[in-house]
C-alpha cells in the first residue's frame, strides 16, 4: 500500500514538476532516477569520481559542497580548482540532501577542510516546503560532522538574488538576508570561518550587482572571478599556496 501511494503522489507531481520552469544547472534525468530510484541525496552523482579520486591517492586540501552556483564554478572557472580542490555542487539541490552527501562527497574524501555554500533551493522550495530553522538545522548537522572528522569548516552566505526565476513566488530578499544573518553568528559561535562574498556581490539591495550573474541567481566568469578576491587569501593562509586564475 505505501508503495502504490508513493508511485501515485509521484505520477501526480509529474506534471507540476514538468510545468514549473528548472533551475539553471539542474539535471532533471538525475532527479527523476534519483527520485523514483530512491536516491534522494544524489549520492551516486560522484561515485565514480570519488572513487577514482581515492584510487589515485591525491591529497585533498578543500571540498566545495553546494549546488548550482558550487557546480556552476567548475564549469565557468576550472582553472580555479587546482589539485586539492574538489567541486561536488549538484545543481539544483537543498540542504537536506546536501547533508546526506556530507560522508559520501566529503568526509571519505578525507579532506582538510569544507566549503559550504547553500540555502537558495531550500528558499526556492526546490524539494518541498521549507522554513529557516529546518536550513538552519542541516548546515549545524553538516557542521557537527565536519568538526567530529577534524575537518574545517568554511561557511558561505547565499548569494544575493532579487527573485528565483524557477519560482518567481518567492520573496526571496528578506529570506535571504534571515538565514544570512544567522550562518555568519553561527559561523563565529563554532569558529568557522565566514566566507564574505556578500560584499562583491550584493548590489545594495540584496539583488546581485550588474553584470556578473546570467539570471541574476547564478554567478557568471566575472561573478566568480570577483568570488575568488575574497576566498583566494583565506586559502593561502590555510594551504599556502594559490590556485590558477
């Protein structure tokens, strides 16, 4: 019977799903194997690069878990990931799902640090309702295990956005700025270390500055470029050494 329920809510959430614009970076072939396969994390999205990367013994300085914007940065500035850096963003993602991923796509990896970038598709409601405190919750679980793994954290604010394009809906500013203001007082109760990036990209209003975004949500080369002002010297005080422009 819970079978046959769940088939039938997802044939019914078929044709919302299809109706309701995707976010840019999304893989909807992904999310539909994921969903009706059961993988709600996506944990099988890096499978094979994780254990390829295990396999070759490379040392890994820094994760970047997140999602569309995270996955994004790869694809816009690849030089940015030098060895030691590994981009696991899946596009399209919330915290909930991040927070499976938090073992497979990081702690087994066995890295010196993470960065954690996230929070726009729990406002955008990309897998289902969600209010603060729930985002709040996951990224102090995602926290938790990085500091049980001695694993240190880099926190980031969300991205400044005026509105979501897949879900015009949403008041996104005031959301933004709440979740905001509460990972940077977090960020220094457990001393992690706040990424500013805010301050590049912010354009005053909480909509994202003119000319380095594609949508307004999601940064472009000269977004992540500006991103890369404030995050290069955090990571050479932390690896001493600096990436490829």
């Amino acid at each position: 019977m819970i079978e046959r329920r769940r088939l039938l809510q997802s044939a019914l959430a078929l044709p919302l799903l299809a109706a309701k614009r995707a976010p840019p970076g999304v893989d909807w072939t992904q999310w539909f194997r994921s969903w009706f396969g059961r993988d709600f994390g996506m944990i099988d999205y890096y499978r094979d690069d994780n254990a390829a990367l295990l396999a070759s013994h490379e040392p890994v300085d820094i994760v970047f878990l997140g999602d569309s914007i995270t996955e994004g940065w790869h694809d816009k500035r690849p030089g940015f990931f030098t060895r030691g850096r590994i981009n696991r963003g899946i596009g399209g993602q919330t915290t909930p799902q991040m927070l499976l991923r938090m073992y497979s796509d990081v702690v087994e990896l066995r890295p010196k640090a993470v960065h954690i970038m996230a929070g726009t598709n729990d406002i955008a409601g990309n897998t289902g309702p969600m209010t603060a405190q729930m985002t709040e919750d996951n990224f102090a679980a995602m926290a938790d295990i990085a500091t049980r793994h001695r694993i240190k954290l880099l926190l980031a604010p969300i991205p400044p956005a005026a509105s979501f394009p897949w879900a015009p809906q949403v008041q996104a500013r005031p959301r933004i700025v709440e979740i905001n203001r509460w990972l940077e007082r977090f960020a220094r109760q457990i001393g992690a270390t706040w990424v500013d990036y805010w301050r590049v990209l912010d354009d005053g209003t909480g909509a994202m500055k003119p000319g380095i975004a594609i949508d307004g949500v999601h940064p472009n080369e000269a977004g992540y470029d500006a991103m890369a002002t404030v995050l290069e010297p955090i990571l050479r005080r932390m690896f001493g050494r600096s990436g490829a422009a």
